[in-house]
C-alpha cells in the first residue's frame, strides 16, 4: 500500500542539513526535507510544522487540522488494512529511533 502519513517535525539531524526527525504516532523517524524547504528558509523554521510523509520524504506542508482529519482517517482504516495498522503501530520500521 502506498500511502502518506501526516508527522510533525520535532528535531534537526545534526549529520545531514536536509535531514530532520519527525514524531508519528509516538515513533520518531528520520526524514528528508528537501521537497518542503523553501529557498533561504532556515531549516530551523521547520521544527513544529506538519508534513506529509511517504517512504522517507516529507511531501508537503500540512496545518494540524489537516493532519488531525488524516490521522484520525488512517486510524479509522486501520481497523480493516493490516499496513496501515502496522505502520501506525511503528511495526516493520527500520527508520525508528
């Protein structure tokens, strides 16, 4: 299944200036930033912001009621798909610290 999932960006990656550590659903991942970062925007602006984030990379930029509507609508489909619920469970992940 191919789906993205909202994650709010909570610390800066000191090894890689387009890497962060975003919290989702209580597991902190490492994730790149480049697709969301705007030209002279200080990556430190991040820290806080919600993105949407598929295979490693966040996509776009989401505001907390967005985000809230899609995590509540994953939880929901995770009652029924497997995927979603594992990774909301933070199962099969090798991205977790």
């Amino acid at each position: 299944m191919c789906i993205g999932i909202p994650g709010r960006i909570v610390a800066l990656d000191p090894r890689h200036s387009q890497h962060v550590w975003a919290e989702v659903c209580g597991a902190q991942r490492e994730i790149n930033i480049a697709l969301v970062c705007q030209a002279g925007e200080p990556r430190e602006a991040l820290l806080g912001c919600w993105v949407l984030i598929h295979v490693g990379f966040a996509l776009s930029r989401l505001d907390e009621p967005e985000a809230a509507e899609m995590l509540a609508a994953l939880q929901a489909m995770g009652e029924v798909e497997n995927d979603v619920a594992l990774f909301m469970t933070g199962e099969g992940n090798d991205e977790i610290r």
